[in-house]
C-alpha cells in the first residue's frame, strides 16, 4: 500500500509539475508567436494537407532517405498517424503493422516478432528495439510512451548487416522529435478515457523546444498516463471438483490435510490497472558547421496490475487469483549521437548506456494446483506445518496446522548495456558511397527469481520418507498420518522453494560495411557484409535445496562441493558447477558473418523495383545441467547439456514501390524466408523437471506484405496487409535423455504415431510433423482506415473509421501441445474517431474496439502446458475503449 501510495504522490507531483509549467509556458508562447506569423509547412505537408501524399522521410539505412527509394520491405507510422490511432505502445502501434505479432501477458512483458519468425527458445531476442540510434533490445520490452515522436519504423526481414545479431526478423526503431535551433515550441495533450465495461483513465503528454543560443536548443518531453483496467478477479471459495478452476481445494486424496482456497481479500473488479510516468530530455549543440552533438536521456517508471489475459471458463474477462500479480517497471536510457565530417568524409558515432530493473509478483496457485492433481504421493509437495498445532513425535507425530500451500513468483531482474557504434561513409563526390563501421555491445543480466511458498522458511518442519535428490519435496507419508518429520524447511532461500540467483553477460563485437554503386543512373547495386564475435556466460544457482547441497553445486568460499542452506545472503556464493568449468554454469562462445544484396531499378522518378537478398542471425547459448537416471530404479544424477545452436535465417525477396500523380501510392513485396535450427524449449521425455532449449530444425515462410494510400478529394483511404504461410520443413524429432550415454540428445529418426522409447507410449517421438504450420502468426493480418477531412468555418474537420482483422493462428509447434491450447480464431474490430482543429488546439473523440469483440492474440499458462492445460488464459485485443483528447501548439 505503501509504494502504490508512493507512485501515487510521485506520479501527482510530476502532473502538477506539468501543470504549473503549461500555466507559466502558455503566456510566454502566445507572446513568442505574437509579433510573426506561423510558419509556412514544408512543401511535402502542405502537398499533404491540400491535394495530394506526403513524402515520408526514413533513415532505416542510416542515411535520409524517402521511404519510397529504401529497397527493402518496411513501414512507418508517422507522428500524425501515431496520434490518429491512439497508440501510447508496443501492442497499439504492432497492431498497426501487418507483418508483426507478439507474445506475452502483459505490458512491459511482450515481445514481437515479424512474418511468423516465433522463437520458442534461446536466449537473445530476435527483433531489433532502438530508440534512434540506439538499442535496448531484449526478449521482454519496455512499454515506451509513443509521444513526441517522428515515426516509428519496422523493417521486416532479416536487418543482420546494419543492425546485427539481434535483428534476425526484423527491426522495430523509435524516431524521436530532434531539439531545433532557433525555433521555440510547445504543446500539451490532455486526454480522458474508459473501458466499456471497466474503469476510467487518462493521460496528460507535454513537450517543449527552447532555442538558447544560435548553435543551441534543449527539448523536454514528459507524461504521465492511468489505465483503467477491463478484468474482474472475482470471489471464489471452495472445492476442486474435475478440473473446473470456478472453485479450489487442495489435497482431495488425503482428507485430514485437506486446504480449500480463498481469495476474497485479492478479489476486485478492472484489476488490472496501468500507472506510469516518465520523460526525455535532449540537448542540440552545433559547434560547428555540420557538426552535431546531441546528448539525451529518456526515462520511464510504468506498473502493470494484474493478468492482461483471462479464463473463458470463468466467465468473460474474469480470473480467479489467489495471490498478487503486478509488475514495476523502469529504465533509463542515456545516449550521445555525435555526427560530423572529417574533410568529405561523413563520421557518426552512437553511444548508449541502458539500465532496467523489474519487479514482478506472480500467482503461481495453478501450479501447485496442477501438483495437487498428481494424486498419491505428491501430496507431502503441498503439506507444510506452522509451529503451532503438532502432537505426539517420533513415528506418533502428527500435525495439523498446514500453511496456504500455494506457490507464488516474485521476481527482481536488473538489465545493464553498454553500446558504441561508429560509422564512417565515403565523400559523396566519389562515384559509389560506401558506409563501414564498429560495434561493441556489453550486457549484464542480474536475475533474482523466488518460486516460494509463503512462510516456508519458518515452519516446522516437512516430510521427508521417500526424500533426497530424486525427492527433494519430501514426497511419502504424510505427517498427519505419522510420517517422518525432519526439523527444518526445504526452502532454498527466504521462502523460495527452488530458487534462481543468475548473472548472465553478452559481449558481441562487430565490423561491418555496407556500399552502393550506380551500375546505371537508374539501376543501383547494393552489397553489405557484417562479421561478429559473439560470447555469453552465465554464473549463479538455480535448484532447490538437493542441487544447492550434493554434487550440482559449489560453495565458493570453501570451495567444497554443496552449499549450505539457507542459501548465503551474498549473491553467487552458491553456484552450479560445469563438469568442465567449476565456477561457471556455461560459456559460449561464436563468430560469423551475415551479408546481403539487392538491386534496385529506379525506371520512373516515382516507381522503383527491388530484389533483395539478406541473412540474419540468433546466437546459440547455453543449457544448465540437468538431472537423469541411468536406470528406472537408480538415482538420478546431473550431467551437462548440450549447447544449442545458433539460428540462421535467409530472405530472398522481390518488392515494386510507386507512386501516380502524388495521389496513389502502391508498395508491395514477395518473399521467401528459409529459417534453420530454430531454437525451441521443451521439457525433455526421462529427464527429471528442468526445461532444455535444442534445434528444431528447418522452416519456410512464403508471403507477400502491401501498403497502399490513395487520395481524392477530402477522402484518403490507406491500407497495409501481410500474408504469411510459414512451414516446418522435415519432421521435428523430439528430445530425450540417453540415459546409456547420460547426455540429452535429439532422435535421430523418428516417425507419426511412435512413441519415444520408455515413455509408456505418452510423449510422442515425432513433435510435429513436416509441413506442420509455424505457431503465433496469422496467414493474414491487415488494416484498413478512411478519412474524410473538411472544413466548418474556420475550423478544419475529420471523420475517421478503421477495421483491425486478422485470421486463426496456432498457438505452439508441437502439435501436441497446440492441441491443448487450442488455436486462437480470427476476428474483425472497428475503430471510429472524429476531430476539429481550429487556430493552435485541436480536440478529438474515439473509440476504439467500437462493437467491443473478444479478438483472441495468445494463450498462456503457469507451468507446462502438458500439465497446466485446465488453467491457461487467454490474451485479448484491447476491450472497447474510448476517451476524448484535447490539445494545443505553440
């Protein structure tokens, strides 16, 4: 209560800051702008606001160029459209762009992926994030405000050569609003709004551009936004009876020890809420002519409440959570972009330090409610006594006093990364321009990951017959029937019955270049080749309390094999130990090269065709020991993993860009994508609880992406869609653990409808099946608006309808698990909005989801979907949603 009380008065303080700012700004604006008149837009806006398309400025390869001239399939929404559709983040503006999806379950926790390129493994993202210049990419995002900007753009296909190993699919880049020299600005975005069915929010933007000298300017921009949530945790107390997560009991098989659940204390409506604020700040110098030196920092602190997905099952946009779920989100991010000329040579350098940290609560009941429903002998998971309510001892113990039983996460992760570019390009007097260039990117991810019980680390005790490394829960005879009790408690650390305490570091190293040469004044050669160096290492723990004890793990001030319990309170005092390194978990280390080329035919000023070809790449890492038993009746022990290998990923693609009278404008692409050694996670068939990542093998995606705007009159009608048909090329053999060799290893063969060996005939040795469809990427995905501009007097005037529609998708490779799952159907929503602006404000009403549909993007669950199949939720398009904004510039 405390710390939402203190985001509270910080978030306050910083709206009231906003406030007393736009209150002293107003009077010195309107004074500024007084004595002039405003300034006269720039040819390409005023085209824009009176007959025809603007032109779009990109610089997605690294120079300024019009979309319209950049041979590669991309998009970008511009400041007005970013306003126009109401996107404040990742998930509004991805489902602007066809090509891109997401997965996750919730803000700050999504990550998004282009044409149906969905790792489901691995550890390094596969889609570029920048902001500018600089990346903060990773597998899970921050939500950043989408305020103040100039674009945002998204190259689809593998970027390998500009951007790098982390852009094997795509890249996604933040274009920020730039300080101007010699020009004051400032304005304001008020906005109020509603979920349907849930609860109000809104939101107040401003920025300001202050010219101090003549070679210096300083922007600021700043927010502070509260969404209204749309899910109910409603009241549920009782039994569980066949499955049904509507009301929940544990231990069914033991009736002396029997705990019914209750979580009318967490209970509430629109529960999931988003609070956050943040801002930017840049500084301009021109020291010179044609020298730019821009240091910025960005900053942003955002809270998410709740699940974003909910149970069908229970009724719509309702859960049943027993503990609290939310997340703390912040980052900063610090940059100085420098660019310049030495003599005719154009020199830019890009230095970035990012720094992140998230605190996440998690309810993990339908994990242990998934354990419950093992039946006999997993009952001692759950039975954990307070110190009060035993009788008796020795073989006459018994206790009846169990504490709520349930697991729940709790999570601390700090993010760390350094980064510094160099470019270099050739004098433009010279008859071909060549760009080539440094990159050093540092990264240190700090994870600190609970999977706790509350109150374990004081009970009693728990039981212990039947125990040891193959039982580390105790599982045997209950207590209250007179089982053995050991004094103590398996917790780890703290509450944590397994515990994750993880350093991991990426160092990658890079030298690239990438050239141009007019073979004819209108067909142009394009070449580029990136070489890298890639290395990861992590250290730490992560087990329960017979990893951290026998032979998995060394105690390092000692030196000595197993590790007291408690764990230490220093972090890495206790690690897991490698056969080959005893103070590593695992290195990995790789180097390669992507490259591409693609000519462009410019054979009309406005019309241009395409051929590219390109190469992406996804570095392999590591796999943390895992624990198998040679035999069915001998102990387990633990034996390294293999690593896994790094993902490749070739496009081949055909593209037409084009433009008729400044009124119609048709861009579209074809290609095929080959996709090898897809990283996927699995829990591996012999091998006891732990997840492993292996190679899945080949894929193909054929598709075809479009855009297209056409303006008549007062009416423009745009259009952008994408169809992706993505395949698994050959079987997909399942992973099991040899125990003859005590290795994991991947079937050599496999065939549909044999099982894997010693499995009982319940894991299938065939995991999907050539053919098989790739998962999260619907075969079609578009969007589609009109806009009807006019004026009322002196006021100009819009209307605006857009359509969101998609087709059915898979939700996982294996067709095993898909199956339990179920795939998500397709859906059509509508968006409306009206506005008027009138001298320096403007105001505008929208709703968003306008019939209110339940268009389904993923599902998910707390644990395996093998197991946790009854309790996996669905995550939806937003809800109808509506508001009213205004605003005003000076």
């Amino acid at each position: 209560m405390n710390k939402k009380m203190g985001l509270k008065s910080r978030a306050m303080k910083t709206l009231g800051v906003s406030t007393i700012l736009s209150t002293l700004v107003l009077p010195m604006a309107a004074y500024a702008a007084e004595p002039q008149d405003a300034p006269a837009p720039a040819p390409d806006q005023a085209e824009d606001q009176t007959a025809g398309l603007g032109e779009i400025v990109v610089t997605a390869t690294r120079t300024a160029t019009s979309i319209q001239k950049v041979p590669i399939s991309m998009q970008a929404l511009s400041a007005d459209v970013l306003g126009q559709r109401q996107v404040k983040g990742l998930t509004d503006f991805a489902a602007l762009l066809p090509s891109v999806t997401f997965a996750g379950i919730g803000p700050g926790r999504n990550t998004p992926f282009f044409r149906g390129i969905v790792p489901a493994g691995g550890g390094r993202e596969s889609v570029g994030y920048y902001i500018d210049d600089i990346p903060i990419t990773g597998t899970g995002l921050p939500d950043i405000q989408a305020y103040d900007l100039e674009r945002i753009e998204a190259l689809s296909g593998p970027q390998g050569t500009l951007y790098g190993a982390g852009s094997l699919a795509g890249t996604i880049r933040f274009i920020t609003q730039k300080p101007k020299i010699g020009q004051f600005e400032f304005g304001y975005d008020a906005e109020l709004n509603k979920y349907g069915k849930g609860d109000f929010g809104g939101q107040y933007q401003s920025f300001i551009n202050v010219p101090v000298t003549d070679t210096l300017a300083v922007r600021a921009m700043g927010f502070y936004r509260r969404d209204g949530g749309y899910i109910d945790n409603t009241p549920n107390k009782g039994r569980f009876n066949d499955g049904k997560p509507s009301v929940l009991t544990l231990g069914d098989n033991n009736p002396d020890t029997k705990y019914t659940l209750d979580n009318s204390a967490l209970a509430k409506d629109d529960y999931n809420t988003i609070e956050g604020y943040g801002g930017r700040l840049q500084v301009l110098w021109q020291p010179f002519d044609g020298w730019d030196i821009m240091p910025q920092i960005s900053a942003q602190q955002q809270v998410a409440n709740g699940y974003f997905g909910f149970d069908p099952r229970l009724g719509d946009l309702e859960v049943h959570d027993y503990d609290l779920t939310s997340q703390n989100d912040k980052f900063y991010q610090a940059a100085l972009s420098i660019h310049g000329h030495i003599g005719d040579w154009d020199i830019v350098s890009a230095t970035g330090y990012y720094q992140r940290q998230t605190k996440l609560l998690n309810d993990y009941t339908y994990y242990t409610v998934t354990y419950d429903g093992f039946g006999a002998g997993y009952e001692s998971y759950l039975q954990f006594f307070d110190k009060n309510g035993c009788t008796g001892s020795g073989a006459s113990l018994k206790c009846n006093s169990l504490i709520n039983p349930t697991q729940f996460f709790s999570g601390l992760r700090n993010e760390k990364k350094f980064t510094q570019e160099v470019r270099l390009t050739t004098p433009k007097s010279w008859p071909f321009d060549v760009t080539i260039g440094g990159f050093m990117h540092r990264q240190t991810n700090e994870s600190n990951s609970d999977y706790g019980i509350h109150g374990l680390a004081n009970i009693v005790g728990y039981t212990v017959a039947g125990g040891g490394d193959d039982n580390p829960a105790g599982f045997g005879i209950p207590v209250s029937q007179g089982g053995t009790m050991e004094l103590g408690s398996p917790a780890v650390k703290r509450d944590a019955f397994y515990l994750v305490e993880q350093t991991n570091h990426w160092k990658d190293y890079a030298v690239f270049g990438e050239g141009h040469y007019n073979i004819t004044p209108t067909l142009k050669l394009t070449g580029g080749l990136r070489y890298f160096w890639s290395r990861y290492d992590v250290t730490g723990f992560a087990g329960v309390a017979a990893s951290a004890q026998n032979a998995p793990s060394i105690f390092l001030p000692t030196d000595s094999i197993g590790c007291p319990l408690p764990l230490p309170a220093e972090r890495l005092q206790c690690r897991n130990i490698n056969r080959l390194d005893p103070l590593s978990i695992g290195r990995y280390r790789e180097k390669g090269e992507t490259h591409k080329v693609a000519v462009n035919w410019q054979f009309q000023p406005d019309k241009m065709l395409y051929a590219n070809y390109s190469t992406g790449f996804r570095p392999g890492g590591y796999n943390r020991p895992l624990r198998i038993r040679a035999t069915s009746t001998q102990p387990s022990v633990v034996v390294a993993a293999p690593a896994f290998k790094s993902e490749t990923l070739t496009n081949y693609e055909l593209g037409f860009k084009g433009t008729w009278n400044n009124m119609f404008r048709f861009n579209a692409s074809v290609y095929i994508e080959d996709w090898n050694n897809i990283q996927y996670g699995v829990v591996v068939a012999g091998a006891q609880g732990a997840g492993y990542t292996g190679n899945a093998g080949k894929a193909r995606v054929y598709g075809v992406e479009y855009d297209a705007d056409v303006k008549l009159g007062a009416f423009t009608l745009s259009t952008t869609g994408a169809y992706n048909d993505g395949k698994l090329k050959g079987d997909f053999c399942n992973f099991v653990a040899d125990r003859a060799a005590l290795t994991i290893k991947q079937l050599d063969t496999c065939a549909v409808g044999t099982p894997v060996p010693g499995t009982n005939g319940q894991t299938a040795s065939v995991a999907a099946a050539d053919g098989t469809r790739l998962p999260r990427q619907p075969k079609f995905k578009g969007t589609t608006s009109l806009r009807y501009d006019t004026q009322s007097g002196d006021a100009d005037v819009y209307f605006q309808g857009a359509a969101l529609y998609q087709t059915s998708a898979t939700q996982d490779l294996n067709v095993d698990q898909n199956a339990l799952y179920g795939n998500t159907p397709g859906f059509v929503s509508f968006d409306f909005s009206a506005g008027i602006k009138m001298d320096n404000w403007t105001f505008d009403v929208f709703v968003q989801n306008a019939f209110d549909k339940r268009g389904q993007l993923t599902k998910n669950t707390f644990c395996s979907i093998d197991f946790c199949a009854g309790s996996s939720r669905t995550f939806i398009i937003k809800p109808q949603f509506f508001g009213i904004r205004w605003g005003q510039r000076y």
